[in-house]
C-alpha cells in the first residue's frame, strides 16, 4: 500500500464560512492574538501637563496685530523643564522682579545701545517697553500655579537688552548683544526682532561674524517678521543659511490660534535664501519652523499679564523647546538640537518641507521623544562608538526563545539610544509573544474570503485555499478592480505506480504532507483540533507557507518510506509589490522588519509500519536549516536574536483503531539545535538547544449520530528541555557617556512547561451543511508557571 491517501472528493467544491464565532481569554491581561508591542520611557520622571492659568491685565497689542481672550502655551508632560539651560533674550530687556521669573534670572544682564537705550534701570537689563518680558514669559515662566507657565519653566533667562523704549534698536547693538550672550554661556539665543537689510557694511558684517561666532554653541531663534504671507524672512533671520550659521538657526513664522493655519501677519520662507550646491543646498524653507504666535497670554512688566501676537511671540515658543531638548540631553550639539526639532515638527501645508510652513509645527514633546533608528547597545565603550542591535520600534519575538526572556530582569530593564545618542529607557519583555493560541489563523481559514477548492481523479488529487480580498484602496488607486486574488495551501498529490506517489505544494504547511503519522494526516481528526502542533511534525513548524515536494514508496507490504522536503523563501516587502495589496499584505508591509527576514530549509525521511489492520507505528529523521529565526518564531527589530539555526530531530509515532469507531494516536520528538546568534543581537553566544514535544489524542466519530466526531488532545507543544544563552546589552550610561552593560544568562528550560488541552466536535447538520466547534486550554503558557489562556471558536460552512 501506498501512504499518499488520494481521497475522492466532490469534483468542484468551495466551502464557505457562513457563521463564525470566537472567544478567548488570558487571566494574564495579554490578548491572544498579537503581541504586545513595547512602549519607551524615558529616563527623566515626567512632570505634570503644565497650563496657563490665573487673571489678566494690563492688555497689550504689540505691533497692531489684534488682540483677544489669549492663548496660554503651557509645556507637555515630556519630563523635562529647562533646567540647566539658560536662554539669552535680546529684546526690549526683562521685568527682572516679575515672580515669574523669581530664582532664574542668570548674572550678567545688561544693555547695549545708545544712551537714549540704556540709562537708569536700562543699564541692568530691566524691560522699559514690554516686549523683552512678553517674550520671556511664553519661553520660561515659572510653573507655579499663577499666571501662566512656559514652554520651558526652569530654564534660566539671561536678559540682554538691545532694543530701547519704543522698540527700535541698531544693528551694532544687536550684533554686540549676540556676541555677549554667546559669551556668557546662553545655550539658546531668542531674537523676536528684525528689520530690512543692512545698510551699512559694518552693520552686514557685524552681525554675520556675531552669528557665526555664537552659532558655534548656541542655538539661534529669529522672528521671522510680520510684513505678511509671500515676503521672505527679515534680517537677522535672512541670515539663517549663511556658511557657518546655518544649522544652528531656526527662523520663527507664527501660527493662528487654530494651531494649523498661517498667521496673515507672518513672513513665510518662500523658495529663496538657498545656499550651497547639491546635498548641501540649503532655504529658507528648510530652516524654518512655525509655532503659535497669536494673541498669547504671558507677563508683562510690573508683575501683569496680558497678550500680544506676532512672529515675536512664536519665537520664545521655539526657543523654550530648544531648553527642553538641551535640559534632557545637555551632552548634544546646537546644531543637533536644531536637526531635532526639525525632525520632529508636525508636517503642515504640502508633505515635506514647503514654501509657507517650511518644516513643520515645532513639537516639544515629539523632540523629547526617541527619534530615528533605536538601538540597544551590544558593544562599545560610549554612545559614538556602540554598536547594536535592530530598531527598537518594531520589536517583537514569539517562540521558544521568548519563553526563555521572559523572566529575564535584563530584558525589562533596557537602555536604547536614539539617532542623536540620546538615552532611553524599555522594558523588551513587554514585546514578547504571549504564546496564546491565536483565532486569527482558525477564522481566516473558515472566513467568508476564503474558499477551499478540491479536485480529484483516479489517480490524483488536488486542492488549495483561494482568497478574494478586498485590496488597499491607497495602494491601488486609479485600478479598475479592486479585489485582489491569492492561491495558497496548494497541494497536488499524483499517484506514479501502485506503490509510488509524489506530492507538490505550494505556500503551503508541511503538516501531515511528509509524515502519515501526523494528525493532520488521518481522515479521523479532521477539524478536531486548533493547534496540536506537537503531533503535527514540531519541526517543520516554520514551513507555513512553503513550497515543499514528498516521495511516497511503498516497502513490501507493512512498510513505507516517505522522503521530503521544505523550503521556507524569504518573504520581504518587495514579494508585496504587485498592483493591489490585499488586507493581509497591507498588514504585513506596515509591521514587517525588512532587516530580519525569515527562511528556512527542511529535509526529512519518514518510514511507517502498518503492523496490523487496526494499527500503525513509524520514525521521522528531519534536518532543518532556518535563517533569522527558530523553529519559525517571530523576531523583529531590537529582538531579532537568531543568525542561523540548524536542528538534527528524530520522532516517533502511533496510531491505533481501538474499534467502535475510537482511533487514538501518540506522537513524541526530540531535536538539537546549534544557533549562531545573530551579529549585534541581544546574545553574545547560544548553547546548543534540546528540544522536545509529545501528545496523544483520542478521536471518536459517530457520537450521536453517523456525521459527527468528537476529539480530545493533550499535548507538550515544543519546547527547551536544556540550553541557555548569554545576554549582553546597554543597561545605563554615564554622565560621560561611557554605555554600563549587563551580562545575564538566559535558561530557556522551563520546570513547568505548556500542556495544551483540547477539545473539538464537527457535526453534519444537513446535506451541505458542517458545523465545526473547538476550544484549547493552555497551562503555564510559554512555561510560566500558572499562567494560563482559554481559546474557542465555532463555525457553520456550506459545500456545493
């Protein structure tokens, strides 16, 4: 006899769900069917939302540019306020005794102009006008529950005055006062002024050397004017992209109250002020950032407050988050203070940099936040030597190895460094697969977009899975059909002779194709069991959706032998690429990890011994070879562990006809695995791998009836039985910034593993008509002791 069965279906069959029903539960909290995807922290304890609040007066319109009920800018809860970082306010000077500002007024405020500009209090930085202590209040006032409170309320303010009484000033004094700030240590330059272009050579020149000369430690804000949409940037902003300023100079266009609309009053950047050739070219546009700018409630001098409008008010709101971003990270450069707020602005206007809002809406909290590729550190002494692993953001890992991580108190405890270098904090345990049965598998083979098509003749068989998916329609607009049409789990078996037969598929699982000792393999548990997958060759578990060839040859009379193999292609987003996207392709583009992709080969040879009518026994020798992955567990981003796995497993099965139509069955596997780690992954070195998975399931037809079945299964699914792996990785960092690494081993032998329970009954309801129900009980899910899930699911199909 032959093992290849070639079963005589309907000539053309296409079953489809019509009711689908599934529950599932995780006294955990976990959800079944996904992983949990981790969540940065950073290290700094986050603060409160910090809100304007408080009464109102002395109402002032600076510049005519209307007034109203006033807008209070408040700092996000990012965790960090400021401190350390002092912002120079070259303006009208500060109300240096407004409680506001009370403890931060840094030493060595001062004025510089004429003597019209700088007598009396003048000569100390005090504001006699109102504008400088407008402009200081929306960048730093205090949060103290009165008034109004910053964008950075613990910065410190160094108060440089350089514009007199009535506003006015010359460019002598500015080019003077933004000498002094750079001098006294101002981090972060704040300049609500400007006007045209300078006359004067000596004036030009001035101010183009001052600029440089600060733009070396200092970051610059400059209004950008208020002369209207469509005329490009005032002096000193229209310096902005000059050799040896650029990169450390943000222009300041201002916002409505809307938060998304251009001010009419605010110049815009336009398509001039370029620089430079190529990569190197540099606009207006694309050192430009907008931020609210009108009718902004903040101090006022003689301890008031009231509000003003203009690109002069949008300015300090940069410049506060340019304190924010340096009080959290003091170790980085101006210019990457400058990249960073431009990296993380809000896209308005046209996608990508445009002519009227440049960058973007600064974003205080998106320049706090990680940005960039995020890596934990795996080697290294300091954050600009490091290397490490994959994208922290789209980590995930499923799996034996993930079962071993979970307990590990270094995975939880994670430190990853962003683009800039800077230093965050993660739990990675949080990424891990909970192991949980998932319905999505069950429901996409019984949903309504999938249909089951069978053909078959004397001496051949075939059948496959075809879905009908509605496409993305953002990927395939403008076509004129709209569903996307897939063939998968195609398998056709063709018998040779009376004792050979051949199989081919085609992205399909190897389950009960190689091996007649698989559930899968036997009539009598059919749509019995949701997993099972310990009695369903564990090994060739990767092979999912592969394409595989099988030689079935009958040896005498009890004997077969049955030689196959599997290949696992790699399945990246270039495979997507086609016209239309189908749903689960689009899912795939958005969560797949390009750098980490899958594959694998598998070999195996399988002799089985019908030893009497009533049963059967037999041996599997499989040799496989995956890439990226272990035993087809999921790995992504700053979890991808595994280079190269290669396992060695035998297997030995039976199954029994015990009469009355009861037909048990028992299988167990044991393999070795040799895994390379992969480079710059969380695991310097992995330990060959034991590996184990047995069951026995016991199947019943005819319960109640001729056209129904019962099955039970208990079952190990596979799991280590010996092995360990050695973690190392970024825990820390000095103030220095030399990375502290941890070392921790990682047993992935659990004492207790998984036991699956399952239990599934299939009945037919009329000519046409199956209803199938299932349910698993898993203890100590992926080996954690007392942890447990409960799944179910029920369908009724129709055939015709």
């Amino acid at each position: 006899m032959i093992a290849a069965k070639i079963r005589r279906p309907l000539l053309i069959a296409a079953q489809v769900s019509m009711l689908s029903l599934g529950v599932s539960a995780l006294p955990l909290g976990a959800r079944a069917d996904e992983i949990e995807r981790s969540d940065w922290v950073w290290g700094v304890a986050p603060s409160e939302p910090m809100f304007a609040s408080g009464g109102r007066s002395g109402l002032v319109d600076f510049g005519a540019l209307g007034q109203g009920s006033g807008n209070g800018i408040g700092v996000f809860a990012v965790g960090s306020d400021g401190s350390g970082v002092t912002i120079a306010i070259l303006d009208s000077g500060i109300d240096l005794d407004h409680g506001e500002f009370a403890g931060r007024i840094a030493p060595g405020a001062t004025c510089f102009g004429d003597s019209f500009a700088c007598s009396g209090l003048s000569l100390l930085g005090y504001d006699d006008y109102g504008h400088g202590t407008h402009v200081a209040g929306i960048a730093a006032a205090a949060n103290d529950g009165t008034g109004k409170t910053g964008v950075a309320p613990g910065a410190d303010l160094l108060a440089v005055k350089v514009l007199s009484s009535n506003g006015t000033g010359s460019y002598s004094a500015i080019a003077q006062g933004i000498s002094y700030a750079s001098a006294q240590g101002a981090q972060v330059i704040n300049m609500s002024l400007g006007g045209p272009l300078p006359r004067l050579a000596s004036d030009y020149n001035g101010l183009i050397a001052a600029m440089k000369q600060a733009a070396q430690t200092s970051v610059i804000v400059i209004s950008a004017g208020n002369d209207g949409n469509g005329r490009a940037p005032l002096f000193p902003a229209a310096f902005a992209t000059q050799p040896g300023i650029v990169g450390s100079v943000i222009i300041a266009g201002s916002l409505r109250p809307d938060g998304t609309t251009l001010s009419r009053f605010s110049n815009t950047p336009g398509s001039g002020g370029c620089t430079g050739r190529g990569a190197a070219r540099t606009c207006f546009k694309d050192v430009f950032l907008v931020a609210p700018g009108e009718n902004i409630f903040s101090t006022l001098p003689g301890g008031n407050y009231g509000t003003a409008s203009g690109t002069s008010m949008a300015a300090p709101y940069i410049s506060g988050a340019a304190a924010v971003v340096l009080s959290a990270a003091p170790y980085l450069t101006q210019q990457q203070v400058v990249s960073i707020l431009f990296a993380s602005a809000i896209d308005l206007g046209r996608p990508g940099t445009d002519v009227v809002y440049g960058r973007g809406l600064v974003n205080p909290a998106g320049a706090i936040a990680p940005l960039g590729s995020l890596s934990i550190a795996t080697s290294g002494p300091t954050t600009g030597s490091r290397g490490g692993t994959g994208n922290v953001r789209v980590s995930g890992l499923g799996g034996a190895l993930a079962a071993g991580l979970r307990g590990s108190h270094a995975a939880s405890d994670l430190v990853f460094f962003d683009a800039y270098n800077r230093d965050y904090r993660v739990n990675l345990t949080q990424s891990l697969a909970t192991g949980a049965a998932s319905l999505a598998g069950v429901v996409a083979q019984n949903g309504p977009a999938l249909r089951a098509v069978s053909f078959a003749g004397a001496d051949f068989s075939a059948s496959g899975l075809v879905s009908e998916d509605d496409g993305n329609m953002v990927a395939f607009a403008g076509s004129t059909n709209p569903l996307a049409t897939e063939l998968r789990d195609a398998v056709m078996t063709v018998r040779l002779t009376d004792d050979a037969a051949v199989t081919v598929g085609y992205k399909a699982g190897a389950e009960g194709r190689l091996n007649q000792l698989d559930l899968a393999a036997s009539e009598a548990f059919d749509g019995l069991f949701m997993s099972a997958t310990a009695m369903n060759s564990p090994y060739l578990g990767f092979a999912a959706e592969a394409s595989l060839f099988g030689a079935d040859v009958a040896v005498g009379e009890q004997f077969s032998l049955m030689l196959g193999h599997v290949s696992q292609p790699e399945r990246s987003n270039a495979d997507l690429a086609d016209e239309v996207l189908t749903a689960e392709e689009a899912r795939a583009r958005l969560s797949r990890d390009e750098t980490h992709v899958a594959s694998g080969e598998g070999s195996t040879a399988s002799l089985s011994w019908r030893f009497a009518n009533w049963g059967m026994a037999g041996a599997t020798v499989a040799y496989t070879d995956e890439r990226n992955a272990l035993f087809g567990g999921f790995e992504a981003g700053a979890l991808a562990l595994t280079g190269n796995a290669d396992t060695l497993s035998v297997g030995f099965g039976a199954r029994a006809n015990l009469g009355n139509d009861w037909v048990a069955s028992a299988s167990w596997s044991t393999g070795v695995s040799r895994v390379t780690p992969l480079a710059g992954g969380l695991f310097a070195t992995v330990s060959d791998l034991q590996t184990s998975a047995y069951g026995v399931a016991l199947a019943k037809r005819g319960l109640f009836g001729d056209g129904d079945s019962i099955g039970l299964g208990v079952s190990r699914p596979l799991h280590v039985v010996d092995g360990r792996a050695l973690l190392v990785a970024s825990t820390g960092v000095t103030k220095s910034r030399e990375i502290i690494y941890t070392s921790e081993t990682i047993d992935f032998a659990s004492a207790t593993p998984e036991t699956d329970f399952e239990l599934g009954y299939t009945a037919r309801l009329a000519p046409g008509v199956l209803f199938q129900a299932n349910a698993i009980y898993q203890l100590n899910l992926s080996g954690l002791a007392d942890s447990e899930a409960i799944a179910g699911f029920a369908t009724v199909k129709t055939i015709w």
